[in-house]
C-alpha cells in the first residue's frame, strides 16, 4: 500500500496466500502426503465439511506429471510451469 498515491499493489505472494485460502478453509487439518518429486511443493489439508484439498506449487519452467495416489484410486494429471494448482477430493 502507498498512502502517499493511494495505491495497493499486488504481489504474487498475495495471490498465492489468496489460492490457499480459497480452498484450505478455518479449521482445516494437515494431513499425511507422500511427495516423490522434489521439485513440487506440495500440501494437503481436510478440510471442515470432509472434503480434502491438495495445493501443489510447480516453480519449474516446464509443466510436471503428477500421480495421485487415494486408496484404490489413481488419478494423472499435469502441472502447468510456474503453476500453483489445487486438486479438490469431496467426501
């Protein structure tokens, strides 16, 4: 914020604080993930009405595979480069 000009700015930082809290909702709990790629940043969160979000950050400059693993269900799908991504799993 610039009180001089009256002007808010903006930062990636913002929108990224933005993306998590628009699907990680108060009350929500942590919970165990297994990451094998080093190069993704990844969390998982339940969240209070059972639902499981899983925000996943890829800084790399090109796009990523992603395998996630529930129970007896397995999903593929890709992160696009420089990309913050949330998978939504309702109960």
């Amino acid at each position: 914020v610039d009180p001089e000009s009256d002007e808010v700015y903006f930062t990636p930082l913002y929108y990224t604080l933005s993306h998590f809290s628009r699907f990680i909702r108060p009350g929500a709990v942590r919970i165990g993930f297994e990451n094998s790629d080093p190069d993704l940043m990844v969390t998982a969160a339940r969240n209070p009405d059972g639902s499981i979000a899983v925000v996943v950050l890829n800084m790399n400059h090109e796009a990523k595979p992603i395998n996630l693993a529930l129970a007896d269900k397995d999903i593929n799908i890709a992160i696009n480069a420089k990309a913050v991504q949330t998978i939504i799993i309702n109960k």
